[in-house]
C-alpha cells in the first residue's frame, strides 16, 4: 500500500469522526444517563480523531520527505 492511499483512508476516518462528533455535539441528551453517554461518545470520538491526525501528520511529512529527497536525487544527476 502506497503511503498516499493511506493518506486518503485516513481522511476519509477523519471526516467520519468529525460527522459523529458533530452529531453528538447537537445530540440533546433526555436524562443523566444520556449526558453521561452523551459525554462518553464525544470523548472516545475525540480521542480516535485524535490518533487519526497524528497518523496523517505522520505520512504527510514521510510522503513530503520522500518527494523532496527525490527531487534532490534528480538534481544530483543532473
């Protein structure tokens, strides 16, 4: 797997965390049980969004370091 195909299923987790996040942010809970389930989702949501940046940060700046060090290369033979 190409570093840019993980790049592009990670996005895509990330805008599905973000479209459950959103969800239960403007989720009104009933009772306290829902605040309490409410608050739950958003911090185990948050947190898996979290990791999920990381993870993209991580491939964006190992794709950016390729591709630069291949433009080097180019220029070297040159």
């Amino acid at each position: 797997m190409e570093i840019n195909e993980k790049i592009v299923k990670l996005k895509i987790r990330e805008a599905e965390l973000k479209e459950q996040l959103a969800y239960y942010e403007t989720h009104e809970p009933v009772n306290n049980m829902g605040k309490w389930g409410r608050q739950v989702a958003i911090d185990r949501i948050s947190e898996r969004l979290r990791k999920v940046q990381e993870k993209i940060h991580f491939h964006d700046s190992i794709y950016l370091s390729n591709e630069i060090y291949k433009e080097w290369k180019k220029d070297v033979e040159k």
